[in-house]
C-alpha cells in the first residue's frame, strides 16, 4: 500500500483506479495474470470513457464500482444546499 490506494477491509481487496483510460483494461488483463481479484473503484466519467473508446470489451468492467465524487445532485447535496441558505 505504498501510494494508499489499495488496502484490505474485512478480507476484502480494494483497488482504486484513477489512471487514463487504455490503461484499465490492461490493468485488468495483468490482475487476471497474477491471480488478484480485487474489487475494483473508478470514476464513472473513466469507466465511460473506457466503454466508448473499446465498446467491444465492456464487458472486461463488469463488477467494476463507479463512483461519481463531483456530483451535484442527491439527498446529501440537497440538504447541504438547504443548510447552507438557512
């Protein structure tokens, strides 16, 4: 865990991918080379980049989490919202 993106919880691998997207699917093809099956982490606008640049490997993402860190809509930015105008 040298750069603090990839611990174990619970048993559990996690990774998180902040990397260009050409580079996922060749991480992906080397995690199934050493035998690691982590779960894995990346932005949702990385993983849709991935799938509109090789469509055809989609399916190489699945059981990937997508995350979405700038968002500026659901229950937790509307109550900020209201706070904040109070």
């Amino acid at each position: 865990m040298a750069d603090g993106r990839e611990r174990s919880v619970g048993g559990t691998d996690i990774l998180y991918i902040p990397i260009a997207a050409p580079y996922v699917l060749q991480l992906v093809e080397l995690l199934g080379e050493i035998d690691w099956s982590p779960e894995i982490m990346a932005s949702d606008g990385l993983l849709a980049s991935v799938l509109s640049l090789y469509p055809e490997q989609a399916s190489h993402l699945e059981g990937m989490y997508a995350t979405d860190l700038f968002t500026d809509t659901g229950e937790f930015v509307r109550q900020r919202r209201q706070t904040a105008s109070v």
